[in-house]
C-alpha cells in the first residue's frame, strides 16, 4: 500500500478546507475454474461456464479530507481489467470492462453521512434488488437509521434499515418498496455468552407469505457450527474451522446441496483459496493485495 499526502493548496481551490490525503491500493488474482454459474451474460436462463483461467487486476485510489469546520469528505475511482470470478457464489462474472469508474462520494459530519453513488448502492434490505443513488445515515441515541433512494424512481430501489443494540440483543428492521407493495424483514440476536448466540428473523415479501427462520450459531477453539431452519421447509447447517491463516467451510442444505472451501494466507498479502460444490463446480487461484 502506498500513501501520498499533499498539500491542500495543490488540490483544492477554495478556502475553508483542510489537509487531504490520496491513498492507492492494488488488487490482482488468477487461477483455473470448471463448471461455475455463467452469470456474463444478460440471458434469463443459467448457463454454466466451461473450464477456464482466470486472471485480473485493479488499481483503487481513495481520496479523503475534512473542511475546517469538521465535514470530512472522500471519493473513490478504480480501474480494473481482466476475468473475474465470485468465488462466495461459485459465479463467473466474466471479463471486466477494463475502464475506470467512479465510486461514492460522501460527505460525513454532526448531521450523519451523505453518499452519492450513481447506481452503485446496495439495496439495504436485499442487495439482488436495485441499487440506489444517493444514500443518508445518522445515529439517533442509541439506534443507527440509513435510507437509501434511487432518483429515477425504479422498482426495489428505494430501502430504509435500522437497527439497536443493547445488553446483549441485536434489532435490525429493512423495507424497501417492492413491485408489489414494500418487502420488510425483521431481525433480532441474543448473545447467550462469548460463544452461542440465538437469531430469530421473520421476512414478509411483497405479495408471498412470511418466512420465520430460528438460528443458533456457536463458536469455540476455532471452530464454528450454525444450524437455522424456517418454517417454509428450508434448512442449513453451516461448519467452519480456522487455525492461523488457514480457514475450512462446509455448508449444506435441504436440496443436499453443499459447498466446501479453503482458504490459507501466504505472506506478503497474497492468498490461496479453492473451492467445491455438489455440482461439480471448482475454482482454485491465488489473489494479491498490494
């Protein structure tokens, strides 16, 4: 990683602003994949990805600053180039357009935060809805607010989340506007100790009938275990094991469908990671911070 600081007269030029700081930071992976979820297309139906390689490589500058009356402010561009995979999804995003884009820009101060992201918000209630524009979150005592709009008014765009934490319990409530009325969800988890904690969550989507889910998820000596069941007949069991750099997962649900993968830390802030499904899907490779 590395940083630059400039001087605030050689980047800005009006008054009343403070010290500004431009800091780059670069990314890059490759490896092989078979089988993964072709989602590089626009077609409605899936199509799978036949045996490839994958490679790819980015460069993210972000720039921050502060007024001097306390507004902090940042933005972000990136540019990108080569073939992706979304190894969480067993995916493969296909080539990147190699172009640079813009990020958010956002401002921060006693009022909340203000971001501006053309497009490029995530949906606060479920992020395969439509993104957002422009976004604005405060902390009101002891209850976080976030709204999140879309200036052309397409559907699933506008959401809204909240949430509280207090002795222990943990209350998320999001919405966001549906083609068939507003989908909410709400959320609340009990810590029973450092290691077991208990999750409730009811999910009414628009126009579908509610879903109630129960989980309970413990953690000790590196090894996790959480176990979740709703009242639609859908279950998970997800197992989980790290020691130093190194991380194994397993997860099944009630179609038998399973995923394993493994992750280890090489150094120098590279990582190795590979992955399985009951599918056959399978990826391998090696990606780099820098």
């Amino acid at each position: 990683m590395k940083k630059l600081l400039i001087a605030s007269t050689a980047l800005v030029a009006t008054a009343g602003m403070a010290a500004a700081d431009i800091t780059i930071t670069g990314h890059a992976a490759a490896g092989i994949h078979s089988g993964l979820d072709d989602v590089s297309t626009t077609s409605n139906t899936t199509d799978v990805a036949g045996d490839g390689v994958y490679s790819n490589a980015g460069v993210d500058f972000t720039m921050t600053g502060a007024t001097d009356n306390g507004i902090s402010f940042s933005a972000s561009v990136n540019i990108d180039a080569g073939t992706e995979i979304d190894s969480g999804d067993f995916e493969f995003d296909g080539a990147d357009g190699g172009t640079a884009g813009l990020g958010s820009v956002s401002m921060t101060g006693s009022f909340g935060t203000l971001t501006f992201d053309d497009g490029g918000i995530d949906n606060l209630y479920n992020g395969d809805y439509t993104s957002a524009d422009v976004s604005y979150s405060t902390t009101v005592g002891a209850v976080s607010l976030s709204v999140a709009h879309d200036s052309a008014g397409v559907a699933q765009a506008n959401s809204m989340s909240a949430g509280y934490s207090a002795s222990g319990m943990t209350f998320a409530l999001a919405a966001s506007e549906d083609t068939a009325g507003t989908s909410a969800s709400l959320k609340v988890s009990y810590a029973l100790n450092d290691t077991v904690s208990v999750t409730g969550k009811t999910d009414q989507v628009a126009g579908a009938e509610s879903v109630q889910t129960i989980t309970a998820a413990t953690t000790l000596n590196g090894v996790s275990v959480s176990v979740s069941s709703a009242n639609n007949s859908t279950w998970d069991v997800d197992l989980g094991y790290t020691a130093g750099g190194f991380a194994l997962t397993y997860g099944v649900d009630e179609t038998d469908g399973w995923t394993a993968t493994a992750t280890t830390a090489l150094g120098g802030g590279a990582t190795f990671s590979a992955g399985v499904d009951n599918n056959d899907s399978t990826y391998a490779g090696v990606s780099f911070a820098f």
